[in-house]
DNA sequence: TGCCAGGCGCACA
DNA sequence: TGTGCGCATGGC
C-alpha cells in the first residue's frame, strides 16, 4: 500500500498512454501480492510498480485489466507478456490432480496468476531473497533500485522511480556498497551473477528455449542460486511452469499434508510437486504457498468452479 | 533477547 | 549422501 494520500497521486489522464485487456479469472491484487514480485505498491484499487524500465499503473476492471504508463508507447506486447494476459486459467486448472488440498487452495484464492518477469530482475531478486522475508525483500529491492538504477519518467505528481539495475551496472559495483542496501552476505552472489551475465558464461535469454532440466542445471552453477532460487528463476523468469520451487512454507504444507508429518528432503519434495502436480505444478505450489503463508485468512469461496468440479 | 525469514555453501561424518 | 552450522539483516 502505498503511503501517501492516493487521491494526491492520481495521474492526469491526457498525459498518459492506456491499454486495456479482456481477461477472465485474474485477480491482480492476489498476482502481485503473493510474494513473486517485489516491486509494486498498492494504491487504493490501482497498482503502481515499473516494468521494463517503465512506470506503470495498473487496475482491475469489471471485464479485465487497464494499463496506464508515460508515452511514448509503441507496443503493449512487452506488458502483455508480463501480464501473461493471454493465459487462460481454467486451461491451467484442468491439468490439476483431484486432491483435495490443492483444489480447497484453488477455491480460496482463484485468480492468482504467475507472471513472466524479466529473467535478470527475477535472477538478482531470488538471489537477495534468501532467509528473508517478503517485506524485507522488497526493502532491499527498493535501496538497491534508487542507488544503482536509472531515473525513469514517471507523470507528474508522482514520487520518483528507478529502474531495476541491470547486470552491467552490477557487475563492477563494489561488494561494500551493496552491502549497504541490506542485503549482507547476498551482495557477492549478486556480483557474480551479474558478471556472469555480462561475460556470456549465462545467457538468460538463451535458457528461455532449452529444456527445463538443462535452464535448471545451467542456474545452480552460480554461486548462492540453490534448488529453490534456480527454480523461482525457472518459474517466474522462464517460463518452465513444470518448475515446483519449494522453500520453507511450501515444504511445511507438504509435509503436512502429503507426507505425514516426516522430514522429507526439499529436493525429494520437489520431485514429488513435479510428478504429482503435473505440468502446471509451479502453478499448484504458488497456489500452496499462498495459502499457507495466509492460513486463516481467507474463508473458503463457496460455489467455487474449482470445487463444483469435485474432489 | 531470542527467534525466524520464499536459502545456500561448506565442513564433516 | 545427509546433517549441522554460519552467514547479514530486520521485524516481532
């Protein structure tokens, strides 16, 4: 939420460029507050965050989604993309297994929707995430953003943004400075990954159309990315929604309800979200992962499309 | 003050 | 191959 008096940020229409798109089943305060992303605020019904290096404003409608940003803007595709707007939900839903945690999940939060960020912002972002919280996450995001991105436009009367510091910037900035966003012993995995990028030795957009395993393998060879952040990459940042990233909320509700209780191994757990759910599994766990990290929350939507189907 | 967080690397058994 | 600990930081 953001923090000032809304109504006082409000762009002036003219000024800005406007897109709008049909779209059933998407809850865009679920899509951009369940902890995938980093860099929006609420403001009101209107989120405002920046992709691409662009100011954007966002707001859900009775048939779909309006976008908002600063011309010139020849083509929408680039928010389209991130939107994933083109995805039909129950397409996704229909390849769920019959269980019955998984669909309560479904009914609790429909219209969640996993977005494709931009593999460098999601890279660096799960790199800083490690033992951390999503708040505090999104702190360091933010310092690191207003020290080490670009000004960009935003409409007037609005607070100043910056955009997400590409590797090249990161690559030669001093360990010591970045340690001076928060984020402790993570700034020399953010350093070698950006290096990484910009000496070729990871090529991001390469990784987007090779196989799961290999993008996967390829992710785990940088210093500080694990099991859990090469498969948020996956997820968030490629595409692969075969991709189960499993961290410690994710892990709890497994157990809990699938295992008994026994202390299976993350990677075993992982495996298993990936048979199990199917080829939209990384979709499944993010449905988990929210609901769990809300347990209590939210009551059950009765009459809800996913549990009318039965299970 | 202690615990924990969208983990990971490393030493050791 | 599995286990335990240290690593920065900040909120509760």
């Amino acid at each position: 939420m953001c923090a000032g008096p809304c109504a006082e940020l409000r762009p002036v229409g003219p000024s800005l460029s406007e897109q709008s798109w049909v779209v059933s089943d998407y809850d865009l305060d679920l899509t951009l507050g369940c902890g995938q992303v980093f860099r929006w605020r609420q403001c009101g019904s209107l989120w405002i965050g920046v992709v691409n290096g662009r100011w954007v404003e966002l707001q859900p409608g009775p048939t779909g989604l309006r976008a908002r940003t600063v011309p010139p803007v020849p083509s929408w595709d680039w928010l389209a993309e991130y939107l994933q707007v083109h995805l039909r939900l129950e397409t996704v839903l229909a390849t769920f297994p019959e269980d019955v945690r998984l669909q309560e999940a479904v009914a609790r939060w429909r219209g969640l929707r996993l977005l494709r960020q931009p593999a460098w912002e999601c890279l660096a972002s799960f790199l800083l995430s490690s033992s951390k919280r999503i708040e505090q996450i999104q702190q360091v995001i933010e310092r690191l953003c207003r020290q080490w991105g670009d000004p960009i436009s935003v409409p007037a009367g609005h607070p100043p943004a910056w955009s997400f510091p590409g590797p090249e910037r990161l690559a030669t900035a001093r360990e010591r400075d970045l340690r001076r966003c928060g984020m402790g012993f993570r700034a020399s995995y953010l350093i070698e990954a950006a290096r990484a990028v910009v000496d070729g030795s990871l090529d991001l957009a390469a990784l987007r159309r090779q196989p799961y395993p290999v993008a996967r393998a390829a992710l785990l060879r940088l210093k500080g990315v694990g099991p859990k952040v090469a498969d948020c990459v996956c997820l968030f940042g490629l595409g692969f929604f075969e991709a189960f990233p499993v961290d410690t909320w994710v892990a709890r509700v497994l157990r809990e309800q699938y295992f008994g209780g026994r202390p299976i191994a993350p990677e075993k757990l992982a495996e298993f979200g990936r048979r199990f759910f199917g080829p939209f599994a990384g979709y499944a766990q993010q449905y988990l992962f929210h609901d769990r990290r809300t347990a209590g929350k939210a009551p059950l939507r009765i009459g809800s499309p996913a549990l009318d189907r039965g299970s």
